[in-house]
C-alpha cells in the first residue's frame, strides 16, 4: 500500500469513528440530557421517552453503533485490502 492510500484510509477511518462520536453525542447528551423534558411529552409505553432515552436508548445505540463501526471497517479494510496480521 503506498503512501497515498494509507492517507485515504486513515482519513476514512477517522470520519468514520467522527460520524458515529457524534451520533453518540446526540443521542446520549443532546436526546438524553439537553432535551429530556420535550422529549417526556411522548410515552414508550408507560415510560416518559426522554427518561428512556437517558436510561435505556443511549445504551442500545452506542451497541448499535459498535456493531456499525465493526461491519463499516470490515468493509473499509478489504477496501484498501487491509490484511489482519497473525
């Protein structure tokens, strides 16, 4: 791999990691703090939206989000035939 591609790479990975960072901000700062009360308006069930954000959704989207980074780089790897080292 020459210089160039390992530039186009890393610079995928690092907006990559940028992206998801920042939907994990949103959803666990913005939705779960900053927001909570408009949010409590609507209902899951029993439970105010934005006390289930803060609680419980935040969790299952950074577990989304891992899973997301994991298949995105798999992708990017065999992209720039990234080869695992043994």
């Amino acid at each position: 791999m020459d210089r160039e591609q390992r530039r186009a790479y890393w610079r995928a990975n690092k907006a990559l990691i940028r992206n998801l960072l920042l939907v994990w901000a949103f959803v666990s700062l913005i939705c779960g703090i900053l927001l909570v009360e408009p949010l409590n308006n609507f209902q899951i069930g029993q439970v105010p939206l934005g006390f289930w954000i803060a609680q419980q959704g935040s969790i299952y989207v950074f577990v989304v989000l891992i899973f997301i980074y994991a298949i995105a780089m798999d992708k990017l790897d065999r992209k720039y035939d990234i080869h695992r080292r043994d």
